[in-house]
C-alpha cells in the first residue's frame, strides 16, 4: 500500500500562518471594541491575511528563499492585510444588509457602499496600522524565515532520502 503524503503548497502555508495572527488580532477587536459590528474582525481579517500572505508569496518569494523577498513579503503582508479586512468587511456587511436587513450601522444607517469603503479603507487602515501593524507586519516576516528555515530542514531530509 502507498503511504499518502500530502504536501501543502508553501504559500498556503504562508497564508495559513498568517491567518492565525489575524484571527488572534480580530478575535481580540470582536472581544474589546466597543459598539456594533466588531464580531465580524474576526472572521475578516484571518481572511484577509490568508489572502495577502498566500498572493505576496507566490509573486515575491516563489521558489527563491531569499531572506530579502520575504522580508519584502511579510511586510506587504503585515500591512496590506488591514486594508483587505476592510474591503471584505464592507462587501460583507452590504451583503448582509441586502439579503437580511440586518448589518446596520450604529444609528441603524445602511453601511456604506462598497465603493465608498475603496476610500474609507484607507483611513481606517492607517489607524488599524497604528495600533495593530507593529504586530503584523513583524509577525509577517518572521513567520516567511521560520517556514524558509523548516522548508529548507525538510528539502535536506529528503535529499538525504
């Protein structure tokens, strides 16, 4: 019988990792923030980072482990994230809205519009990066030379094989 193995990709794996950051962070704003609405960071922004981090990795470090790209990768990462989180958090709650009604804002407004949220994303990135990027861009890089370190431990095992 043939023994399985099942080797995930390394960007997935990258995205994964990262995953886990942005679901920490959005768990923590779903639990602490005040007001309506924050339940849903935490499933955006494990999204969102799933996203960036797989997408920077298969355009930035492909193949070559160079520390360099993943440097450069873990910091588009760390930092685009929060701007993707809030795209799908725009684009989610028009959905909820306008299949349940629900998903309103604080004063009962509908949300803003997905265009409107191309703009407002940026600024509410910018205070997102003040208060949580000091921890996602680093966590970005150092998860791209942790994996790099046990893909290269893996690659020499198997030549070893």
């Amino acid at each position: 019988m043939q023994h399985l193995k099942t080797n995930l990709k390394t960007w997935i794996k990258y995205g994964l990792l990262n995953s886990l950051i942005g679901l920490v962070i959005g768990v923590y704003i779903a639990i602490t923030a005040t007001g309506n609405g924050y339940s849903v960071f935490g499933i955006a922004a494990p999204i969102a980072a799933f996203i960036t981090g797989g997408l920077f990795w298969k355009l930035i470090v492909k193949q070559n482990w160079d520390s360099i790209r993943i440097f450069i990768a873990g910091l588009l990462t760390g930092i685009i994230s929060h701007y993707i989180t809030f795209l799908l958090l725009g684009v989610g709650m028009n959905i909820c809205y306008w299949t349940t009604g629900e998903c309103t804002s604080s004063l009962g407004d509908p949300p803003g519009s997905i265009l409107s949220m191309l703009t407002d994303g940026l600024a509410f990135s910018f205070f997102s990066l003040m208060f949580f990027g000091w921890i996602t861009a680093p966590s970005s890089v150092i998860i791209g030379l942790i994996l790099k370190r046990f893909e290269n431990k893996k690659n020499v095992a198997q030549h070893r094989l």
